[in-house]
C-alpha cells in the first residue's frame, strides 16, 4: 500500500472557487471572443425588419389611441375621450354580444368536429392519405373565394343550393343569412368548414406520436375502439387540446372576413363583431375615419386577449402538466 502524503492539503487539487467564476464570468471582451459581435451583425437585419413591421405600428397604434386623428389633419391628443367615446357607442356592446355568440357557437361546433374526424381518420387502414387530403383541401382554398362561394350555396331562394338539398327532405326553404337569427349559426358552419383542416392535421400528427404499446397494453386489457380513445388517445393530445382550444378563441374573437364579406354586419346589425367595428371606425368615411378610436378599440380587444390567455394558461397549467 502506498502511503498517504498527510503533508498535502485534503484539496489541494481543486481550483478556488474564485477563479472558476472569474473564468465564468461574462464581460464585453469575452462576448466579442465568443462571437458575439458576428451573431449581431447577422440577426440585425431580421431585428431592424422586425422593429419596423411589427414593434413601431404597436408603438403607433398606443399613441393614436391617445389622439383625434384621420391621418389627413394634424392629430390633437385627446387622452382618454377615444376609450369613453367607444364603450358608450351603443354598436360597443352589441358587437361584444355578436362576437361572444360567434365564439361560443365556434366552440361547439367547430372545436370537436376536427378532433373526432382526426380520431376517426387515424383508424382508417387504407386511403389515410386521400382523407388528409380531403380534409385539408378548405384551408388551400382562398378565403375570400369560399366566403363567396358559400354566399351562394346560401341563396334563400327556393332554388338556392342548400334550400334545394333541404326540400329533397320535404324542409322549406330558409333565409339563412338574411335572417337575424340564423346569420351568425350560418357563418359559424363556414368558418367551422374553412379552418377546420389545418387543426385535423395536428390532430392527426399528435395521434401518430402516441406510443403503440399504450394501445397494444389497452387492447390486452380488453378494452375497445372508445375505451382505448377515451383513456389512452385523449389524456396523450392534453397538451395540443388546451393549445387549439386557446388559439380558438383568440381566432374567434378577431372574426372579420365572414362578416364583413357575408352580411357586412347585418341583418339589422345581427352580425357586427368587434373587428368590423373598427373597421368602420377607421374606414367607413372616405374622407378620412376616426383611427383614435379604431386603435382605442382595438388596445382593448388586445388587453382583453392577452388577460384572457394569461388566466387561461394560469388555470390550466398544472393540468397541462399532469
């Protein structure tokens, strides 16, 4: 046996602390040395274009919200006269009534139908696919195109497309979106069967990432087809489903394009969202509108998102996690 060196500190081969965080320690010399200056110069284009699209028209947008301004004569601030002017607008409450209704109605309509097709797709041995094709084949068309193609299968007619299909099964015809009733249903269906595509794909893509022992260890168990979907598919896609469902909402409470292009917020104001809204803020007199309010209204809505979503993840965070 060799002897022990007890002359020797226990740790006279570790390096002092101090050293090791002095070596650690990052100054401008070793940012330059570590290529720091290279990365800059590389992302700064990307910043600069960033800055300039999408920073500066926020900044703007805070500042006009302050202002009386038609971006044709010189602003004046007016503080907070643009928010008071937009909540006490009667059209305010109407289009947050129009916009809630047209979210909630997304909600059920249009949140579980690409869930339970990218379920039943996943099952399908042959022609997978075709089917994903199909599916996805709304989302290529342009969105404009398919709001005015649907305008026309909503003929109220009796020889409009859907009123015709209806009679087959002896239904008389209906309005449709030139009922106050039935418009905001009617753009729901078309919303739901435009943007559906895009969420069965990631359906579909999270389902093929679940392990396939889970199934093959359910299937021993004897469970069946809705067993192994209930216990075993749902609990693995918690994650996406808690990411679409948010991303549903933020989507549903900016809805424009339906409106606008379907019933421009008619009939008798039925279909007003908070988007059209400041649409006719900014837009609607050619001799300049009202961008005060159009960007007041619009900080609102983003306020409104931005508390939603940060509740939102707040609440579910740890069941997301379990």
């Amino acid at each position: 046996m060799t002897a022990i060196d007890r002359s020797r500190p226990a740790n006279a081969d570790v390096p002092p602390k101090t050293g090791s965080r002095q070596a650690t320690r990052r100054t401008p010399v070793t940012w330059l040395r570590g290529g720091g200056l290279s990365n800059l110069v590389f992302l700064l284009p990307m910043l600069i274009i960033f800055g300039v699209f999408s920073w500066w028209p926020i900044v703007r947008s805070v500042v006009m919200s302050f202002q009386h301004t038609n971006l044709v004569s010189a602003p004046t601030f007016v503080g907070w006269d643009n928010f008071v002017q937009v909540v006490n607008d009667p059209l305010f409450w109407t289009a947050v009534g129009n916009t809630g209704w047209f979210a909630l109605l997304a909600l059920i309509l249009g949140y579980p139908i690409p869930l339970i097709a990218a379920v039943l797709m996943s099952e399908v041995k042959r022609a997978k696919g075709l089917y994903s094709a199909l599916a996805y084949l709304p989302v290529v068309v342009p969105p404009v195109v398919a709001v005015l193609l649907w305008k026309f299968f909503y003929d109220a007619s009796p020889t409009g497309v859907f009123n015709t299909i209806l009679g087959w099964v002896g239904i008389p015809p209906q309005p449709w979106i030139q009922d106050a009733t039935q418009a905001m249903p009617s753009l729901v269906v078309e919303a739901t069967w435009a943007a559906a595509g895009g969420t069965i794909i990631i359906y579909l893509a999270a389902i093929t990432g679940v392990a396939p022992e889970l199934y093959d260890a359910a299937e021993v168990d004897g469970a069946n087809i809705w067993q192994k979907i209930w216990h075993v598919t749902m609990p693995q896609l918690r994650g996406i489903l808690l990411i679409t469902l948010i991303l549903q909402i933020i989507g549903t409470a900016q809805v424009f394009l339906e409106p606008f292009l379907f019933t421009g917020g008619g009939p008798v104001n039925s279909t007003v969202t908070v988007l059209l809204l400041i649409y006719r803020y900014a837009f609607q007199n050619s001799l300049g509108g009202d961008y005060g309010a159009a960007t007041a209204l619009s900080l609102l809505l983003a306020l409104f998102l931005a508390v939603l979503s940060l509740v939102y993840f707040r609440l579910t965070k740890s069941w997301s996690q379990n």
